[in-house]
C-alpha cells in the first residue's frame, strides 16, 4: 500500500465522506482523526478497518502530505 493513493483502495460509496473529511483536515479544523471505514481487498471485497490521518505541513504551516494507516479490526 506504500505509495498507493487512498483512492486506490477505499470503497467508492466512502469516497464523499473521505474527502469532506480531508478537507476539514486541511483546513486546521483538527490535526488528525479515527475513524473506522471500508477498504477494498485485493480481491474487491469490502474489509472493515480503523484507520488513523494526520497532516504533514511545512514549516510554512502549508499542507505537505496527508499519512494515513490502517488496522484491521482482527488487530484492534
């Protein structure tokens, strides 16, 4: 998944939610977030699992990049 966009992996039926989220992130409305969603297996089906996102910024305070990693529920 290193490398990959999020896009490439996460449920379209998330995808408006997601980037509503993103954008309050970037905006500075909090510096990370929890939260649990659907992601797609390598065989297409849906996978429940706790993810966690932060910002990166310069030293600027201009947005750098977004991290994000996942924890199946199997783990939590």
């Amino acid at each position: 998944m290193l490398g990959m966009a999020v896009r490439d992996f996460a449920h379209p039926q998330d995808w408006p939610k997601d980037i509503e989220i993103q954008d309050r992130l970037i905006a500075g409305e909090f510096p990370l977030y929890r939260r649990h969603k659907r992601l797609l297996a390598s065989d297409a089906r849906a996978v429940w699992m706790q993810i966690s996102v932060s910002l990166l910024r310069h030293p600027t305070g201009e947005p750098h990049r977004i991290v994000e990693s996942a924890l199946s529920h199997g783990e939590c």
